[in-house]
C-alpha cells in the first residue's frame, strides 16, 4: 500500500505496508472471507477509489513493466480493504 504524500512543496509517494517485491504473486484465501493475510500481490495499472464508508477498493491492474503482452499478466480482480480493522 502506498501513500501520495501532498503536503510537501515536493509530492512524494511513501510505502507503508504491504510487499516490497515488484510482480510478487498475491496472496487470495477464500473468497468472501477476510483475512489479514489476503493480498492482491505487485501490479500496476490498477484503479482504486475510497467509498462513503472509508473503505478503500483496488480493481484489476497488471504485472509486468514493458509491452511485452506476453510476460504480462492482466487482472480484473476487485480487493476492498477496510481501514476500520
């Protein structure tokens, strides 16, 4: 998880939980059932959104850094995370 740090003069993106491993595989449990041990892995290109609630969502994103389609794996998963727990 990463965090856009705007109150600097110069913006600034700092990691502060999750994996550090680019294109590391995720971690996906059962479906429907939250654990803390559930991770959607290294990707990029993904979208993510907070709703009214707080609760922020990640929807689908690839791995893979070049044009390369073939190396690239694309995901339309959809992850909440709940900042509450």
């Amino acid at each position: 998880m990463w965090a856009l740090n705007t109150l600097s003069s110069n913006p600034f993106w700092t990691q502060f939980d999750g994996n550090f491993i680019i294109d590391e595989d995720g971690i996906y449990g059962t479906k429907g059932v939250a654990n803390f041990r559930n991770t959607p892995g290294g990707r990029n290109s993904s979208a993510g959104w907070v709703d009214s609630n707080g609760d922020f969502w990640l929807f689908g994103g690839k791995t893979g850094t070049g044009n390369n389609t073939a190396i690239n794996t694309y995901f339309t998963d959809l992850w909440k995370y709940d900042f509450s727990n």
